[in-house]
C-alpha cells in the first residue's frame, strides 16, 4: 500500500490517548479508514459511500448510537 496522508480527528472527551477515526484519500480515490490505536487494520469504501455516511452523520441518523 503506497504511504497516504491520514487525517485524525480532533480529541474528544476521552483525553488525547483515546482512539480516534483517522481518513485518507488513496490516489484511486478511496477512502481508507482506520482507528488510531490499530493502524494495521483499513476499511477501504467508495466516494459516494462516505458522502453518504457524513450526510447521515451531519442530520443525526446515528444519534442513537450513542451515549447519553
């Protein structure tokens, strides 16, 4: 796999040693997706995937999902 440039996001309430989401865009365009404390494993999805997983994150579809 050729080196990307992974993007983390921000810490949250966990402190700055909680795992966090890390996205790359592969030069195919993929979009690789891993957790900060398993680097070794990557979910790789389309494009049109992730526009559509954001989408449902930013109009709250998996508010249910979560704590409290």
């Amino acid at each position: 796999m050729t080196e990307l440039d992974w993007q983390r996001g921000p810490a949250g309430d966990g402190g700055s040693d909680t795992a966090r989401l890390e996205v790359a865009v592969a030069p195919d365009g993929r979009i690789h997706l891993r957790e900060s404390d398993a680097p070794r494993t990557v979910v790789i999805t389309t494009p049109a995937k992730w526009e559509a997983f954001v989408r449902g994150v930013k109009a709250g579809e998996f508010d249910d999902f979560t704590e409290g």
